[in-house]
C-alpha cells in the first residue's frame, strides 16, 4: 500500500511539474510576443519619426523656395523704383531747367 501512495505522489509531482513546466512556456511564449508587438511598436514610430522629418523636410523646402521667389520679386521691385527714381530725378532736372 505504502508503494501506490509513493506511485501517486509521484505521479502527482509529474502532474505539477507538467504543469510548471506548461506554464514557463507559455509565459515564455508571451514573453516573445510582447517582445515582438513592440519592436514592431518601435519600428512603426521610427517610421512614422522618419516621415515626419521628410515632411519637415519638404516643408522647408517649400518655404525656402517660396523665400527665394519673394527675394526675387523685392529685388524686381527695387530695380523698378531705382528706375523711377531715375526717371523722377530726370523730369525734376527738366523741370528746374524750365
């Protein structure tokens, strides 16, 4: 009798080591999932950092261009006031000559 009561704390200690051992694996298995959910997190946020830098990007770019488009209009505009400045000192010369 003393050797089915040993049989069965034996077969019990498998049962729970079964069971243990079920329960590592399955933290483990959870474990490498949460790993993989947020490398896949770190990657979409440096993929959404490296558009937003090339938005950034384009927008200075935008933004430069567009400065350098009024930069060119300033420097037309000022060309034509040099002009009528000209024309102006002309027409005050003829008009003192008069």
């Amino acid at each position: 009798m003393s050797s089915g009561v040993k049989k069965e704390e034996e077969e019990e200690e498998e049962e729970e080591e079964k069971k243990e051992e079920e329960e590592e694996e399955e933290e483990e298995g959870e474990e490498k999932e949460k790993k993989k959910e947020e490398e896949e997190e770190v990657a979409c946020m440096e993929e959404k950092h490296e558009e937003e830098e090339e938005e950034e990007g384009d927008w200075r770019r935008r933004k430069e261009e567009e400065e350098e488009e009024r930069l060119v209009v300033v420097v037309k505009d000022l060309e034509m006031l040099e002009e009528e400045e000209e024309e102006e000192e002309v027409v005050m010369v003829v008009v003192w000559k008069e």
